[in-house]
C-alpha cells in the first residue's frame, strides 16, 4: 500500500514498489498513473497494424475504379494512413487510436494531460527510430529498461503510455457490530483494516481467517472471533450508515 | 469525522462534479465550465482530507480517478491552431531557422555538398555511376529525361491527368524521406547524416550522369523550380535531426532526458515547416516543372525567382516584430 501521509522533514519520498508513476499537480495532490507495459502496447500496436491493412486494401479496391484520379488519391490516402493515422487518433480521441481503446490505454503528457499534435507528431515521427533496425528493436529495450516503460519516441515527446482507469464499485462491509479499537491505530493501519474489510468478498474464508489471526494478538482480542472484531472495527471507523 | 458522514456530505457535490466531468470530455455544452476549476480544487482539497485521516481505499481510489479526470480537462493544452500558423508561416519558422543556424549550416553542407561533389566527380569520369546507381535505375532515369521523348517527369507519356497521380506520389514519396531523415537522428545524429549524405549522393549522380549525356537542358529546366523548396526542405529536416543527435552527445546543463525533450520540441517545429515546404515542392513538380509547353528559359527564370525567395524568405521574414502576431 502507498504511504500517503508526509514524511517527516526533508526525507524524499519512497519510490512505490510497483509500476506507479506519481504526478504531482499544482494543487498538491499525488496522481497515481499506471504505465503500460510492452505486450500489452505491441498487441495494441498489432491490432492498429491490421486495421490499418484493412483500411488500405479497401481503399485501393474502391479507388481502383478511380482510374488516375483514384491512383493519385490512393498514394495521399496512403501517405495519410501510414504517418497520420496514430497522430490523428491519438490528438482527436483523447489519446487513444482503436487499438489502444481496444486494449484499454491511452497516450498522455508526463503530467497527465491529454496528448496534444506537436507530442504526438514527435512520438509518432519518431517511430521509425523505435523500429529500427527490424520489428521494434530499439523501441522494445527501450522500454524494457526504463522505469515508465517508454519507448524512444515517448523519451524525447514526452509522453506516456497508461492504463485507463476502471469505474470502481462500492463494495460491501461485512455486518458487524461497530466499536473502537483496542489501540490507538495509525493511518495506514486504519487504512489497512478498511481495506481488509472491503476486500473480504474476493478472499476466500480460510485466508481471511488467516489474515485477521495475524492481528488477533497485538489488537489483544481472541483468534476465533478476529474476524468479526476486525470487521466491528473497521464499521467503526467508517461511522454509521 | 467519520467517513460516512464525510461522504454524506459530500455526496451532491462530487456528483455535479461527475456530471460536469463527463460533459467536457465529450466536448458538448461547456456552459458550466466557469464553475469548474473552483469545483475541481474543492474535490482536490476532499482527496487530500481523505487521504490524511486514513479513510478507506475504495473511497480514495475514487476520488483519485475523479480528480485525475479534472485534471486533464483542466491542464489539457489547447493550441488555436488556425492562428498560430499563420505567426508560424510568416515569421516563426524562418526565425526558428535561423535560431538553428549551426545545423542547418552543417545539414546543408552534408547535403549540397555531396551533391554538388558526386554531380561534378560522375561528371568528370561517367562510369563511375555505374559504381553507385543500379544500372536499370539508370536507365529508366535516362528514359525520363529524354529530350527526343518530349514529355517529362516519372513516366514517358504523360497526359494533364496524371499530373494529378504524380502530385499524390511526390507527397508520399518526399515527406516519406523527410520524416525519415528526421527521425533517424535521434541516433547520435548519424542517421540524419547518413540520408542527407545518401540522398545528396544519388541526386548529384543523377545529375551529373545526365549532364553529361547531354540530356542536361531537359533534367535541369525539370527540376530548378520545385528543387528550391525540396532540396531546401531536406537539408532543414536533417538539420532538425542533427538537433536531436546532438543535444543526446552535448547536453549542457540538462540531463540528457530533459535537453532531448526541449530540442524535440524546437525540432518538431522544424519539420513542420518542412512539410509545408515539400507540399509545396510537390504542387510545383506536379503543375509547373511537368509543363512542356514552357520553354527552359522561363523555366529557369522562374526556378531562379523561387531559389531566390526561398533564401529571401528564410533569411529575412520575420526579422521585424509585428502586432498581429
């Protein structure tokens, strides 16, 4: 769990154990954004690829009827298919190209605000280097050694590649009788039993046992009932309903 | 105050909130909008209570998602983008140019000069493009420019029709090569090198093979014209790539990271510029140079009066400050 409360004096902060990347906004807050990870880009990437095939083959049989005019318009088409595609998608949809929104990503700034043309031009542009020497070489170690996952052309653009954010459902609290705790609690152990109590549906019974036995003797209550005391506290601490 | 109460509290607000949210992401009826900066920054101040008095994940995970959303309709950069261009046309990117001098100098002594060197040296000793052009390239090159064949451009018979075609091609085929000189400088800037290099060797081989054959008059009267803006347009989307290699060798003060940043955000620029130029370049290919009816030496002139304006313009546009910008 991440530690939200300040730390004392000038320590820095802690970096989060996993993938995380915070934002700090200038309202003081710390945005959790979640980097995407290579598979999940390049199979994103391979579903905009195919796409991208379809709309080209369907556009040369339209425009082979064309004749000349078609010939002509088929090579900007082209041309706007194979450099534009990803800039305008990305610009025009909120960061996401079909692919993307199909894998559930989207591009943003460093600082968490929408991609804008000059950034996504770049990152776009600079694909190219991504893929150089064959199949996304570069671009693949890239962004396997660095920490948000960025490819070369979100190096020098700036930007981000993240997971969008699930609606969340309320979960249930478990019945229990509301009380106090035994101790004084901190933050995050308040934090931590909310959270082992709103969790409670997606464990199974002898885990939570198992869970709740841990904190049966510093809470000085009995094994047996911790469950339920557990749950007596966390309702506590949330107030009535 | 127990988070109950917390949230019952909040509960109307954070709900006119949603609904404001989902209306400025699908960029529909924004009359609510002058409330929104005022309703974000009280949710920003519930997240911060929320999280300081150790209320529950699900609570704060939601609020997180929110005030992430807010954030970006808030921050999000908007660019007028009809205005900027026409500052950007009229004195941006010539001033950008010349802020860049020092690449663009060695961009374009790459460029011209192993044009200008691989022109004179096939000159000089014919055989020797052989050595650095297929030889059923230079054929098919030969075929276009020949003078008995009467028309020109990539394909010996050419109706008004195809000048159309052609336009469509120079399009894909030139801002194709441009956006490739770029973007393979962020290689220590040895990639932009090499294609301006490259391509600068294969034009003046051309040239100089076809000079020497005597098919001169029809190649130079071909390409004087559309060539100012270009070959120009070339030699700048490899200096804005050398830009990219080298704050990536040289990054001064910066972290390396951050000075990449700040010079692909001066770059990009330039190659947008560049892309104006080749439309541009591909209009004139397609409409002007193909023309046989013209005789050279309009064509010359009029090539002569595009180099010069070309120069005029990256040079000195933009040197005095305007209101309107």
């Amino acid at each position: 769990m991440l530690e939200h409360t300040a730390p004392p004096g000038k320590a820095p902060l802690i970096p989060p154990l996993d993938t995380r990347h915070q934002v700090e906004t200038p309202e003081g807050i710390d945005l959790p954004l979640r980097p995407a990870g290579l598979m999940v880009r390049a199979v994103a990437f391979s579903i905009d690829l195919g796409l991208r095939a379809v709309i080209t083959g369907a556009l040369f049989i339209v425009l082979a009827f064309l004749g000349k005019l078609g010939m002509g318009l088929g090579s900007l088409l082209l041309f706007a298919v194979s450099w534009w595609y990803m800039v305008l998608f990305e610009v025009l949809r909120q960061g996401q190209s079909p692919g993307k929104q199909w894998m559930g990503l989207r591009v943003v700034h460093d600082d968490g605000t929408p991609v804008g043309w000059s950034a996504s031009l770049l990152r776009n542009l600079l694909r190219f280097v991504d893929l150089m020497p064959f199949g996304y070489f570069l671009g693949a170690i890239s962004c396997l050694q660095h920490p948000t996952f960025k490819r070369l052309g979100d190096l020098a653009a700036g930007t981000l590649v993240i997971h969008i954010e699930r609606p969340l459902t309320r979960p249930q609290l478990p019945e229990a009788e509301p009380r106090r705790s035994p101790i004084p609690l901190s933050l995050s152990e308040q934090r931590a039993l909310l959270g082992f109590a709103e969790r409670q549906a997606e464990l199974s019974p002898a885990r939570v046992n198992e869970l709740a036995a841990l904190l049966a003797q510093p809470l000085h209550i009995s094994a047996p009932k911790a469950v339920g005391e557990l749950n007596g506290i966390a309702r506590g601490l949330l107030g009535p309903t | 105050m127990k988070q109950s109460l917390f949230e019952n509290r909040h509960k109307a607000e954070w709900e006119r909130f949603a609904l404001a949210l989902e209306r400025l992401e699908r960029g529909k009826d924004t009359s609510q909008v002058a409330a929104f900066p005022k309703a974000y920054r009280r949710l920003c101040q519930h997240l911060a209570l929320a999280q300081e008095r150790g209320y529950s994940s699900f609570l704060i995970d939601s609020l997180q998602q929110q005030v992430l959303r807010g954030h970006q309709q808030l921050y999000r950069h908007r660019s007028r983008l009809g205005a900027n261009l026409l500052g950007f046309i009229l004195a941006g990117f010539p001033r950008l140019v010349r802020q860049e001098w020092r690449f663009v100098l060695v961009a374009a002594l790459l460029f011209f000069g192993s044009l200008v060197g691989f022109g004179v040296l096939v000159y000089v000793f014919p055989e020797l493009v052989y050595n650095l052009i297929p030889a059923d390239q230079v054929r098919e090159m030969q075929g276009m420019y020949d003078p008995v064949a009467g028309h020109l451009g990539r394909s010996a018979e050419r109706a008004a029709s195809e000048d159309w075609v052609m336009f469509g091609y120079y399009i894909m085929h030139n801002i194709g090569i441009a956006f490739q000189t770029f973007a393979s400088g962020l290689l220590a800037g040895l990639g932009s090198a090499f294609f301006l290099f490259y391509n600068g060797l294969m034009i003046g081989a051309v040239a100089g093979h076809l000079t020497e054959i005597g098919y001169g008059q029809t190649f130079w009267s071909f390409v004087i014209g559309h060539g100012a803006f270009e070959l120009t347009a070339i030699a700048l989307a490899g200096a804005a790539g050398l830009k990219l290699g080298w704050v990536l060798i040289a990054p001064g003060r910066l972290t390396r990271g951050e000075a990449l940043r700040q010079a692909a955000r001066q770059s990009v620029l330039l190659v947008c510029g560049v892309m104006l130029f080749l439309l541009i370049a591909a209009f004139i290919e397609a409409y002007w140079s193909s023309r046989t009816a013209v005789t050279p030496l309009t064509k010359y002139l009029v090539g002569a009066a595009l180099w010069v304006a070309v120069a005029t313009y990256l040079l000195f546009a933009g040197r005095i400050r305007h209101a309107p910008e």
